[in-house]
C-alpha cells in the first residue's frame, strides 16, 4: 500500500475492528493528509518488500502497520460502506501505536454496535416524534393469536410533550391529514376522544358518534412541566383505519397551547413498524409544485406587477415616447402569464391531493384575484383611446383611467397579502422552522417595503411637480 501509485493516491482510511461474522474490517476514517501518513509509514517499514520503506532493523515490520492517528472531524459522510460512508478526519497527527489517545479512542461510527431490536409486544417502545414529542406503545396480544395474525389485539399508547398543549397521533392511509382518524387529548377539558379529520379547518375535525368511542384507559394531564396522554385502543375497528402490527402510517401534531386549533408546523407524518419499532418521517408530496408556485406568484405580484405600476408612475425618469408604456403593458403581461400558470398548479395539485377548493382564505383570494385580473387585462386590451392632442378626454376615457387605476392598486394590495398567506402555508405543510419561516418573512417584506415605497413615494413625487408646473 505504501509502495503501489493507485493505493496510496486513493488516500488512507482508519480501520474499524474485524466484523467476527465477516472477517472484514468495517470503514472507520478517511484521513486527509496522504503524505503524513507515507512519511511516518515509510521510515517505519522494514525495506524489501516495500521497496520506498527506509527502515533497517529485524524489528521494523514488513506489514500489518498500526498506528495511533489523532484529527479533528471534517466531514461526517454519507454513512454508507462506500468511501464516501466513513467521516473524514483533518489536522491529523501519525503517532506510534503506543501513544495513547487523551481519552477513550473514539469508536467509528460504522463500528458500533447494532441496537438490539425491541419486541415491542412484551415492552414499551419508544420514538421520538420530535425534540419535544415522545411516543411510546406497546402491542397487547391476546392469548390463542400471535403478533402477526393479532386478532383482538390492541395497542397502548403514551404521548409525552414537553409543554402544556393538546396533544394527537393519527391513523392514515395516505400521509395525509384529510380522510384520517385521530385521537386528540385536550388537557383543558381532561378529554381524549376519537376524530374524522375532514379537512384543515377547525370546522371539520369533528368528534366520532358516541358509538365509536371506544378508547380504554384514557388519561391526560399536565404534570407542570409536560402533557401526557395515556390511551388504549383496538387496532382492528369495523369502519375505521386498521392498525397494524407491521407497516403503519400515522400522522402527530401538538398545539403550543390546550386549546384544539391550526398546529403551525408542530406535525409531520412517520412510517412506524410497531412490531420493530423501526420508522422513517414520509415526506409530503409535490414539494416541487408548490415550491414553483410561490416562486412564480412572487415573481408575478411582486416584482413585474410593482415594476409595471413603477414605469407608469416614474415614466419622467425614462426617455420621452412610449418607452414607459411598453415596459408597462410588458410588465403586466408577463405578470398575468405567470399567475395563469400558478393557478393551474394550485388547482390541479389540489385536485391531486384530493383536497377541496377554495376552501380557505388563500384559495378564496386566489380565485378573486384571477378573476380581477382578467378584468383588468381585458380592460387594458379593449381600453378607449387616448384622445388626439388638445381634444378633452372622453367620461368613457375617464372612467376607464379611474377603475383601471383602483383595481391595479386593490390587486397589488390583495397580491402582498395574498404571497405572504402562501409562505405561511407552505411552511405548514412542510414543517419549516419557525425562524426559517420568519426570516424569509423579515426578507420578503423588506423587498415589498422596497417596492411600495417606491411607488407611494416615487410616484407622488412626480404627481407634485408635474402639478406644480402645470
């Protein structure tokens, strides 16, 4: 290794111990610095059969080189078995093997140990919904049935938050809240009750008929420092999401208070086997889509739209002609190409998520602006002319100057609101962290503050002194 090109120009790695089972050693750290290793390796190893080895004596070894490394972490790798899987280590020292570490050598992270799987039918297993969220269950089977045929069996569960809120988990066969059932815990009103959740709205999560509520042992209170919900409940219900003892889809969410309301980004959907305990976070679709369609709709409603208004109102800033009318109806019609195209994604990945439309705030002004809009670009294609120079303006002319002016204005309005109800959904449905979501905010009304303030102030500006000229 020390002697043939293509070993040492691929770099060094610290070797993990043997796998007993494999005879192979597991990957442990690529190391950064070829060349302190082949300087230490080298005058170390006996020459001979290593023909760039310098050492001389009987005692220096012709292979099995060992040695103490000590570095700091550079990267951590991917994890895999591959060589982008092991951490990288840097600023490394080549030391001789009986030099000690300054404490306990650090054992590989692809080197430890498997955890020993659960049986999650004889013991509480626990997952860790999020930093402040913690599930456990435990699978209760009855006698004359085994975990995987598991009739009658039922399922406790515990749900621990750190706060004081209400707390839920979820049955889903899709990842999604819409269709789901639920068990809510509101330790305001000591209640833990079974749900439909029908739709986003407050409107729509409706307790199940009395006759559905057939939850055991239910239990929530608030110890002073966390909300504990205790229930059991029967995985296989006639009419309801079966709970298996494989493969199950649930869905979590916690208020940041005790009353039942909209949970921010205080959710996500998880992959759990019960029988395993093993789990994943299952991401929520057409991240992509929705992703364009506010990047689309910022572009359209805040940066062509407000250049559009600006190169109306600040036209004294630009060469005489027709320059600012061209860049105006430029502006807006690009503006409109956009919001067609960000409409059509809403309402087709809305029917593709099999959610209802126009069904909030957001969705409802989207409609009314599209509409406004087509009015307002009708409007602009089918105007009245201006009249020839020193003829007086039509009351058509007129009042077509005035309206077009209050709707342009109402929908830049409606346009501002409307881009900032998306970020808040977007960060919903997608759990972006609080700060995330404020400081895209800060930025995002940083940049219509800029906007604004150009057309309120610019535009008055040239209102006044061409006012004052005339």
């Amino acid at each position: 290794l020390l002697d043939v090109g293509v070993c040492y120009n691929s770099g060094f790695q610290v070797l993990g111990e043997k796998n007993p089972d494999t005879g192979l050693h597991c990957p442990g750290f690529e190391l950064d610095d070829t060349d302190a290793v082949l300087e230490v390796a080298r005058a170390l190893g006996k020459n001979g059969k290593c023909e760039t080895c310098t050492g001389e004596e009987d005692s220096n070894p012709e292979y099995g080189y060992r040695a103490t490394i000590k570095g700091k972490v550079k990267s951590l790798g991917d994890g895999s078995h591959s060589a982008a899987g092991p951490p990288t280590l840097t600023d490394i020292q080549v030391l001789d093997e009986s030099v000690g570490c300054d404490g306990a050598p650090t054992i590989p992270p692809l080197c430890k140990a498997e955890p020993v799987a659960k049986d999650c039918s004889q013991e509480f297993c626990d997952n860790q919904l999020s930093s402040g969220y913690l599930l456990r269950y435990q699978i209760n089977v009855p006698d004359g049935t085994t975990v995987d045929v598991c009739d009658g069996c039922t399922i406790s569960m515990e749900l621990i938050y750190d706060g004081d809120a209400w707390v839920s988990v979820a049955f889903s066969t899709d990842g999604k809240m819409i269709g789901s059932e639920a068990v809510i815990g509101l330790p305001g009103d000591n209640k833990v009750e079974k749900y439909n959740l029908g739709g986003k709205s407050e409107s729509v999560v409706l307790p199940m008929p009395e006759s559905q509520q057939t939850l055991l042992d239910t239990s929530i209170e608030f110890n002073g420092e966390q909300t504990i919900m205790k229930f059991t409940k029967i995985m296989k219900e006639a009419g309801e999401i079966e709970i298996s003892s494989a493969d199950n889809t649930f869905l979590w969410a916690h208020g940041s208070n005790d009353v039942l309301g909209y949970h921010v980004s205080n959710r996500a959907s998880v992959a759990l086997n019960l029988s395993s305990g093993a789990s994943e976070t299952v991401a929520v679709p057409n991240k992509s889509a929705w992703l364009a369609h506010g990047i689309m709709a910022f572009f359209a409603w805040g940066v062509f739209v407000p250049f559009a208004v600006q190169s109306s109102l600040l036209r004294d800033l630009l060469p005489k002609g027709p320059l600012w009318y061209k860049l105006h109806r430029g502006f807006n019609s690009t503006a409109f190409a956009f919001f067609v195209v960000v409409f059509a994604i809403a309402v087709t990945f809305t029917s593709k998520e099999g959610a209802t439309h126009f069904d909030n705030k957001h969705q409802k002004m989207g409609l009314a602006m599209f509409i406004m809009a087509a009015f307002q670009v009708s409007g602009g294609v089918f105007r009245p002319h201006v009249p020839e120079e020193g003829q007086e303006k039509s009351v058509v002319r007129k009042s077509w100057e005035v309206g077009h002016r209050v709707l342009g204005v109402t929908l830049l309005a409606c346009g501002f609101w409307q881009m900032r109800e998306g970020i808040a959904l977007y960060a919903i449905k997608y759990s972006v962290s609080e700060s995330g979501e404020g400081s895209l905010g800060i930025a995002y009304w940083v940049w219509i503050g800029i906007m604004t303030a150009l057309i309120v102030l610019g535009g008055g500006y040239f209102k006044l002194k061409n006012t004052n000229a005339n």
